[in-house]
C-alpha cells in the first residue's frame, strides 16, 4: 500500500469485515457492503462512535489525509456525532 496504512483482520469487528485505519484517532471499515467510520471519543470513560458513511467518505478516509474532524466537516457528519450512535 502506498500510503503507509495498515489493513488487519480485527476480533472486536463482525467476522470477514476488513479494518482499514487511515489517519489519527478513526477507523474505517467495509462490512457486507457497507462502510462505517468509527472514532475514540474524548471524554471521561473514553469509548467509541460509529456510524455509517457512504463510499465517497470512505474512500476519501482512505487517503489518509484528514484527521477526524475534517471528515466529520466535508459532508456534514456532525449530524451523526451524538450518543446513540455510541459503542458500548
């Protein structure tokens, strides 16, 4: 890979999903046809957020040239920053 980035199978993902991390601090992946982003929140407790994306924000995460809140701000993902989509 030319960019530098990593593609692992994970154990804490759906079994077959290909991890892709690109950038600081988010996690993208392709899981039976869909893509999600995935990112530690920053608050006491820590944890995690996840939500679907479409495959024009995936691919463009898989550049590895955006830190989070770039992503969050070119197709206005804010929108999805809020608890429910929360990781127990």
């Amino acid at each position: 890979m030319s960019s530098g980035a990593s593609e692992i199978k994970a154990e804490n993902v759906q079994k077959d999903a290909l991890v892709n991390f690109h950038g600081k601090g988010f996690v993208i992946t392709e899981e039976n046809g869909n893509y999600y982003l995935e990112y530690q929140l920053a608050r006491h407790g820590g944890g995690s957020r996840k939500f679907e994306i479409n495959k024009a924000v995936y691919d463009d995460a898989k550049t590895g040239e955006h830190t989070i809140s770039e992503l969050l701000k070119k197709p206005n993902l804010y929108k999805f920053d809020i608890p429910e989509n929360d990781v127990i």
